[in-house]
C-alpha cells in the first residue's frame, strides 16, 4: 500500500486524514499556447496534416482538397470537384512519397468527393454578361488600331485591339500554303 505524502496528510486526533493534493502550479498562457502548438505539430495527428498541407500537396492541389481523417495509417482526403479527384488519383504515388518524407505515418491514401459547407456560389450569368467587353451598349464603340473597322471598347480597353484581330493573333502565323 502506498503512502500518502506528508503535504497531503493531516492529524485528526489519533488518526490522520488525507487532504486532496494541492493543484498544480499556475502556468503562463504563452506555455500553454506553446503546448498547444507543440501538439499541434506532431506528425502522427490530422492538425499536423492540416498545419502542412499546402506545402505537402503542391500550390495547384492544396486550394482543392483537404486531410478529411488520418486513423491508423490511413489518410482519407476529399476533393471538391471531380476533375482535382482525378488529379489527387494521378499524383497520388508523389504526394504519398511527399508526407512520408515530411515524416508523417502514412499508409495509404483514400481518396473521396467532398462538398466543403462554405464553398463560394458562381457568379450568375447575367452578372458576367453585365460587364462583358463586348457590350457596346455598356463600353461604347471605337475603332481597331490593326484594322481600322468599328470595335466593342471593352475589347480595346482589354486586348488593344477588336476580337477578330485578337483571335488571328492567338491563333499564331499563317502557315504558307505549298501550291503542287
């Protein structure tokens, strides 16, 4: 049997009588903020996923997905569109290869759909048409300083020039055609 420590002891007549044991000393808020971190940062828990993610998954993957769980070596993430599912599918060998460099247990990689609550809602197709650089009726009309014919000025103010000289440029040198 063990014995109580004598802080903890008090006589009462012929016996004694045990007190609870004093609390602990106070500490300073900023070594409980250290503890926290500190916990925060061990490479077995999902705070320390989340802590590292963008730097883990890549400036491309990071804004579309997340560390859902990490129970027992599995490391469950969801994607918020089909097409970065696929994308996490492909790169899966080097971001399972990139966490456990970083020291985390990682076993494997599960990869799920998930629809974050706080996703933003797309701009409405009336909102985008409001301010389209192709509204003459909202930007006015100019002229093209390649070709000269009448433009939208949104598409002047946007490229400098109309949109049809615009697409002969995107779409590079005519190729020379060969007369046989």
């Amino acid at each position: 049997m063990a014995i109580a420590p004598d802080q903890q002891r008090k006589r009462f007549g012929r016996g004694e009588v045990l007190q609870q044991a004093p609390p602990a000393p106070a500490t300073s808020l900023s070594s409980c903020l250290d503890r926290l971190k500190r916990d925060w940062r061990q490479k077995g828990s999902i705070a320390g996923l989340w802590q590292e993610w963008p730097r883990l998954a890549g400036p491309q993957l990071a804004p579309h997905c997340q560390p859902l769980s990490f129970r027992q070596g599995i490391l469950v993430i969801g994607a918020s569109h089909p097409q970065w599912r696929q994308a996490l599918l492909y790169n899966r060998p080097q971001l399972l290869a990139a966490l456990r460099a970083a020291g985390h247990e990682v076993k494997d990689l599960r990869i799920q759909q998930h629809h974050p609550k706080d996703t933003p809602k797309p701009e409405s197709e009336a909102s985008i048409w409001a301010r389209h650089p192709s509204r003459i009726d909202v930007h006015g009309m100019a002229s093209c300083d390649s070709c000269g014919s009448p433009a939208p000025a949104g598409e002047m103010a946007l490229w400098g020039k109309c949109g049809f000289c615009r697409s002969k440029q995107l779409a590079g040198p005519a190729q020379p055609q060969i007369n046989v």
